[in-house]
C-alpha cells in the first residue's frame, strides 16, 4: 500500500488534482462552472480512482511476481 501512495504521490495524481483539472476541462468544453465540479468529483470517485487502485494492484503484483522470479 506504502508503493501506491508514493507512486501516485510521484505523479502528483490526487484526488483533488484530478478534480481540478477535469473540472477546468469541463468548464473548457462548455459545462456551467456550477456543475463542473461536481461533475469531475463524482467521476474521479466512482471511475477513475477505483480504476487507477485496480491498475496500481495489479502492477503490484506483477512486480512482486518478477521479483520472486528474479530471486529464483
């Protein structure tokens, strides 16, 4: 769990970043300013971040597994 959060630490991907920057995209496409934020936070929690957890477990234990491997 340590790994996950300094990797999205790494690329600066939390939660309130993505929903600035998705809310700010939703405002450039012609969404009110009102709702944008909404918006971008109802998806960044019920789309993105379970699926970016899913992608950080499976690297985990794609990596976990190479490791063993090497090891052998």
């Amino acid at each position: 769990m340590a790994s996950r959060d300094a990797l999205r630490d790494t690329l600066n991907l939390s939660e309130t970043a993505l929903t600035g920057t998705l809310s700010a995209a939703l405002i450039g496409i012609g969404c009110p300013p009102f709702l944008a934020p909404l918006i971008a936070a109802i998806v960044v929690r019920r789309g993105i971040n379970p699926a970016y957890q899913e992608t950080c477990r499976i690297w985990d234990e794609s990596l976990a597994k190479a490791d063993r491997e090497k090891q052998s």
